[in-house]
C-alpha cells in the first residue's frame, strides 16, 4: 500500500508514493517546466503592476539558507526600462568595462562547452546567423542590452556578507522568479549579460556598495512569432547527472 500524507490546511489525503500526482500538482509543474524558455524578442505591451506583484508573492516563497531571504530586486517599468535600456545600451558602445560583482566562468571544457556550444549554434541558426557572420553575432549578443525590448527588467542583488550561498539562494529565487512567470503567461530571459556591467547597475539604480549583482531578468508578454523564440534546448539525461549509492559503504568494501 502506498504511503498517504495530510496536506497541511486542507485535511485532504493524496497519494505520494508510487508515480502518484499529488492533487495535480506533479501534472502542473511538469507542464511550467516543459514550456517555460528564455524569450529573446519581447512584445512592447507593458505588465499590469498586479501581475508583476504576484509573481513577486510567488518568488518571494523560495526557501533560503537559515530563511535568510538575501535577495533584494530592482524593478524597472515603463520610463524606467527605457532610461536603463538607453544607458546601458551607450555605455556598453562607449566600450564601458566589464566588471562582474561574481566573476564570469574562467573557462568551459568538455561536456560545458559542448552544452554551450550547441544552445548557441541554436540561437544563431534561429536567426539564419550563419558560423563567422561576426557583425551579427556581436549584434544579436547586444540585444541582451537592449533588454530583448522586454517592458521590464528585475535586477538580483545578494547581501555581500552572506558570500557564495547568498548567491546560491539568489539562484533559487531566480528560477522561482522564472517559473512564476510561466504560470502567469509570461516569458522571461534570465541574463548574466546585465551582470557583466555590475558597477553600472550599481551607479545607475542606486545598487549599495554592499550588496552584489548576481543576474538579470528581462520579462514581459512573449512575440511568439519571432523566430528567435522558435527554438528549445535540450537537456542531458537525468540518469547521467545523478551517482546513485546503494547500501552500506562496509557492504560495498566487503564484497569488493
Ligand atoms: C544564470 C543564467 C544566466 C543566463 N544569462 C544569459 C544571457 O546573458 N543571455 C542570454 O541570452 N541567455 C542567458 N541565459 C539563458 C540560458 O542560455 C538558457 O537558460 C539555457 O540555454 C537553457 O535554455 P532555456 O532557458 O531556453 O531552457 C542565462 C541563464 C541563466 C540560468
């Protein structure tokens, strides 16, 4: 017999062992997931303010280390976004320096370079960017400055004291921030483009000295028409992202 639980507040019992599907639930997040993606080409339309504060309700319920609840986000709408977009649009073309609060990946080797690779390859065959085509690929790449015309944009700030797993929760906000939008009909583009130019972000939105940039979030209604959104990548197989252990390690060293 599988195992019941008490859903708290609502007395009912579901099943949770076996491949039961809590209430729906299991049914409704695999849907969030399977069709949420990045959006690179945003209709103008702005977001109604009571949309955006529920998504904020929604991300604001993503678990934290000691509920620390590190995240502070800068929220831009209307004049707003047009102000950052116009800003750090000049200030990248004025050949403004990069200066990540995190630094970037020193490299990708291996299996995450091939990964980065290939959703790359993707991105620009979407757009019939051929390979060495560098004027449009630099100018695709500039689009993440250009907010991908998206109505608003979150920026993710971490206290500096609480160091890498400040970051780490800021992650989690990050994804639930995503997947809140995919409930509410909107698309968002996770960007660690817009923290490149972290002392930017800082200057221009009043960023405190200590508290970090960790990412961007374009976000808005999705034109899904335009081919750049066109496209999905793909995932390794979970079984190859996962050791399993099985029994006692003495068990293990005995038979060995
Ligand atoms: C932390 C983070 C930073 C990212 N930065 C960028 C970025 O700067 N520009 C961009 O176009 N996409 C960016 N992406 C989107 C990834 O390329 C994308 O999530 C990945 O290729 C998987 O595709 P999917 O989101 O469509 O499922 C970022 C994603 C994450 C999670």
């Amino acid at each position: 017999m599988s195992p019941t639980s008490t859903r708290p507040g609502t007395g009912e019992t579901s099943e949770v062992g076996g491949l039961g599907d809590a209430g729906g639930l299991y049914e409704a997040l695999r849907r969030i997931l399977a069709d949420r993606y990045t959006c690179r080409q945003f209709r103008p339309d702005p977001v109604p303010r009571a949309t955006i504060e529920r998504l904020l309700a929604l991300a604001q319920r993503t678990p934290s280390w000691c509920n620390t609840q590190p995240w502070h986000v800068h929220l831009t709408e209307g004049a707003a976004t047009e102000d950052l977009r116009a800003r750090l649009l000049a200030h990248v073309h004025a050949g403004g320096p990069t200066a990540p609060d995190f630094p970037f990946p020193a490299q990708y080797t291996g299996a995450y370079r091939e990964r980065r690779r290939e959703c790359g390859f993707q991105l620009y065959d979407s757009l019939g960017i051929s390979k060495g085509d560098v004027d449009r690929t630099v100018r695709q790449m500039l689009r993440n400055f250009e907010l991908f015309d998206a109505p608003h944009v979150a920026i993710i700030t971490t206290e500096a004291d609480l160091g890498v797993y400040g970051a780490v929760d800021c992650g989690l906000y990050l994804n639930t921030f995503l997947l809140a939008a995919q409930s509410l009909g909107l698309a968002a583009a996770p960007q660690a483009a817009l923290a490149s130019y972290s002392d930017f972000l800082h200057a221009h939105l009043g960023i405190p000295a200590d508290r970090r940039v960790v990412a961007g979030v374009s976000f808005g209604y999705p034109d899904p028409d335009h081919p750049v959104n066109g496209f999905r990548t793909t995932r390794e197989q979970p079984g190859n992202a996962v050791t399993w252990h099985t029994g006692s390690v003495d068990a293990a060293t005995a038979t060995a």
